[in-house]
C-alpha cells in the first residue's frame, strides 16, 4: 500500500515521525558524552626550591588542600614526588597527578641538579611508548603519565634568574611545557615586580629557552591569549589557610599590615594562571604530544627504525614488523634483565640475612652456653675439691695406719735387738772370767 505521496506503507505498523534533527552535526556531542564518562587527566610538573610555596599554589590553583608532609633541606640529591589525586567539579571527572621537586638546589654542588628531573619526563614517554608498542594494548584505560605543564618557581630576588635555573630550564625546554612563575610574589614591590619580569623575559630569549606561549591563533581565545602572553612569568601568590572576609571565606596570607587574597587579580596573578591552564589544557596536551612524537622517533631512530617510501611498501611492511619485534625483544631482553638484576639481589640479600640471623643465633647459643657454665661451675669445683680433699684424708689416714705400725714393728725390732745385745754381752762376760788365758 502507499500514501498520497507514493511512500509504501506496511499493512499493521506504526509509523513514528522523528522527534529531533538527525545528522553528522551531532557527531561533537558523541565525543562530549564519551569524554565526560571517562574523565579527564592531567600532569603538572612543580620544579623549584624546598620552602617557594609550590604546596599552596597547587592547592590554590585547584582550590583543594592536598594532603602532603614537607620536605627538609638536607637531601642529597633531588628526588620526584609524584601523588594523584581524583577530583570532580559538576560532573566532570579531573584524575590530578602533581610531581614536585624534592631537595631541589639544597645541594652544595648544584651541576647534575636537573638530571633527574629530565630522567624523569623521559621515563614517562618511555612508559608510553612502551605501552603503545604491546600488542595487546589498553591505551584507552592507559594511565598517561606524561607531563603535561611544567610550573618552573623562580625566587622571588627581584634581580636576576640563577644558573640552576637557566640550565634546568634548558634542559627540559624541548620535553615539556614550561610556564615560568615567580613564587612568594607577595614578597616582592609592585614595580620591582615589573622590572624582575621584564628582566627573567629578556634573560630567557637571551638564553635561547623556549617557554609556553598561549596559542593566539584559535581567535576564540587569541585576544586573552595574547594578553596573558604579556603577563608571563606570572607572579603567584598560594596559601593554605582561608581567612574570613565578609560573610566569605577565601584563600588569603594574612600580614600585621593588610591581607593578600589570592584569587584577586590586583594582588597577584594566581587566578590568571588557573584560568589559562583549564582554557588551554587540550592545547598543552597537543604540544605534549609533540614532545612525545620527538622523543619517540629519537627513541625509535636510535634502534634503527626508519620509514620507506610508499614504492616499497611491502618490504616496508615486512621491515617494520621486524623493526617492531627487534623494540619489543629489546625492551624484553631490558625487563628480563632488569628482572634477573632485582632477583639477584633479591636472592644476595637474603643469603646475607640468614648469614647474619645463623651468625646472630651462633653468638645467643655461644652466650647461653657460657652463662649456663658459669652458673654450674662453682658447686661442680666444689664438689670436686670436697671430693679429692676426703680421698686425700683417707689415703693419709692409711698412710698414718702402715706408718704406726711399721714405726710400731721396728721399734719392737729395735727391743728385740737390745735385748738380744745384753744376752750376748753378758755371755761374753761370763766366758772371759772363766777363761782368763784365752
Ligand atoms: P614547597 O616546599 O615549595 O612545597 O613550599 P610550601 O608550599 O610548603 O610553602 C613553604 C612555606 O612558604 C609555608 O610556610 C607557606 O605558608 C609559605 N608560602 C607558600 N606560598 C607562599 C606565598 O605565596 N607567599 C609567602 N609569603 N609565603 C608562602
């Protein structure tokens, strides 16, 4: 059957009209739905020294205290803390990851200083590269923890930038964004805070360092974009507290001689740096990307990967297959190793620990045996020397016995020869008198 029109019509179904306009256009609502669902993330870098408020503008920068223990001076070298944190405005999901310097310039000898911060931004493009390169991947669910922004705290001197500064930021200048902020800028004058910015600005193009700039050629944001440009680097002011003013509280440093609010664009440019990092957080995500592309074909290249043309595309084919088996062998052949490394380890140190727990067991049982003889050594000498000592007694007693009686024996002996003796002597008187002529 049809309609007026011609359309065919099925005998018995409903026909719906549609309720709305369907088409291409709706396309940019899918991506928002979906993008709201999964949230979003994001990776600030926090380099500068122990004590330049790096804590309290980041939790003013996101208006949550984050819980963290401070750090001392006396460390002997410069560590990464990194600490997530997940947080929500409205209905949209931020999965925060702060990295901040430990230690950072309280070494005497400043030279390696940065190293292990660039060790760091690379050790999160290898973390990526490697998970881009599994074959089974998850890139979707993947926590990127590539760095997004680096806030770089300059101290607040009013003279000039350090040449730990100028070399840190060298070094990282072509890894990751960097936005350069002078800390605790409530310490500083109004126009000596003028004159320090121009002179860090000048420093740095001097220095051939390369820092963020906004993007001024999307022109919904080109005109703020460009303002802002000017204010770089952006004197910040952070706290933890909130001070009551009016019927508000805000977050403010309070002075014997006034407040220092630090959402007030008058006071310092704190508020102006969170509006810039959420309005361009997909373009700093862009540039990182940039970055990461950089690394990955330096990374790549130094395996021996290369593209060919499109003529050979087969050899190509075949060739980065085997490019891409000789990288995953290799990182292989690099877990495994490291793996094998830690086992050894592993395995030393607990031989070394049941050494020292035998040892120790050996010296307890050393230690109980001798407390225990001393303990039972006295009554056993006694005893002993009570035993000899009666044994003595009664061989001396026998010894006495055999000595009487041979004594007594002899003495008889003795008597018996005396008596004897007189007999005879008294014979022989007697027979001289009776022979006289004899
Ligand atoms: P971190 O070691 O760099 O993280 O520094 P903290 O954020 O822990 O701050 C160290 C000390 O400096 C604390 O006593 C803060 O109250 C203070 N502080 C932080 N930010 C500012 C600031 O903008 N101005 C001033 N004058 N002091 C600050």
């Amino acid at each position: 059957a049809s309609d007026a029109d011609g359309h065919l019509q099925n005998v018995g179904c409903r026909t719906l009209s549609l309720s709305a306009h369907v088409g291409f256009d709706s396309l940019p609502d899918q991506l928002i739905r979906k993008s709201i669902k999964h949230g979003f993330c994001f990776n600030i870098l926090c380099i500068g020294e122990t004590g330049i408020g790096k804590s309290a503008l980041v939790s003013s920068l996101f208006n949550t205290d984050f819980e963290d223990s401070p750090s001392t001076h006396f460390l002997s070298s410069v560590r990464l803390r990194a600490q997530t944190f997940e947080l929500q405005e409205s209905n949209i999901l931020l999965k925060l990851t702060v990295v901040k310097t430990v230690g950072f310039g309280d070494q005497v000898n400043k030279a390696d200083t940065y190293q292990p911060i660039v060790d760091y931004v690379d050790a999160q493009f290898e973390a990526y590269l490697e998970e881009e390169l599994k074959v089974i991947r998850s890139l979707f669910s993947y926590h990127d923890t590539r760095i997004h922004v680096c806030l770089y705290f300059i101290s607040p001197t009013g003279r000039s930038l350090k040449t730990i500064d100028l070399l840190t930021m060298r070094s990282l200048d072509s890894k990751v964004n960097i936005i350069p902020v002078i800390g605790k800028a409530d310490s500083i004058s109004k126009a000596e805070l003028q004159e320090f910015k121009k002179k860090i600005m000048s420093e740095l193009v001097s220095n051939g360092i390369r820092i963020y700039q906004f993007p001024t050629d999307d022109e919904t944001v080109s005109e703020i974009n460009t303002i802002t440009n000017g204010y770089l680097p952006f004197a910040v002011v952070g706290s933890m507290e909130k001070v009551k003013i009016g019927d508000k509280m805000v977050r403010a440093r309070q002075y014997p001689w006034g407040i220092v609010k630090v959402e007030n664009e008058n006071h310092c440019d704190t508020i102006k740096l969170r509006r810039m990092l959420c309005t361009n957080m997909e373009d700093l995500k862009e540039k990182t990307r940039a970055y990461y592309e950089s690394y990955r074909r330096c990374r790549l290249e130094k395996l021996g990967c290369r593209d060919l043309g499109p003529e050979n595309k087969p050899v190509r084919i075949k060739q980065r297959a085997a490019e891409l088996l000789t990288f995953l062998n290799f990182s292989l052949q690099e877990v495994i190793e490291t793996k094998r490394l830690e086992f050894c380890l592993e395995v030393e140190r607990k031989e070394e620990e049941i050494k020292q727990r035998f040892v120790q067991r050996v010296k307890e049982k050393a230690a109980m045996l001798e407390e225990a003889e001393q303990q039972a050594s006295m009554p056993v000498c006694l005893e002993f020397v009570l035993t000899k000592f009666e044994h003595l007694t009664l061989m001396h007693q026998e010894e006495e016995l055999k000595l009487g009686e041979e004594k007594k024996r002899l003495e008889d002996e003795i008597a018996q020869f005396v008596e004897k003796k007189a007999i005879t002597e008294s014979i022989q008187s007697q027979v001289s008198v009776s022979t006289p002529g004899v």
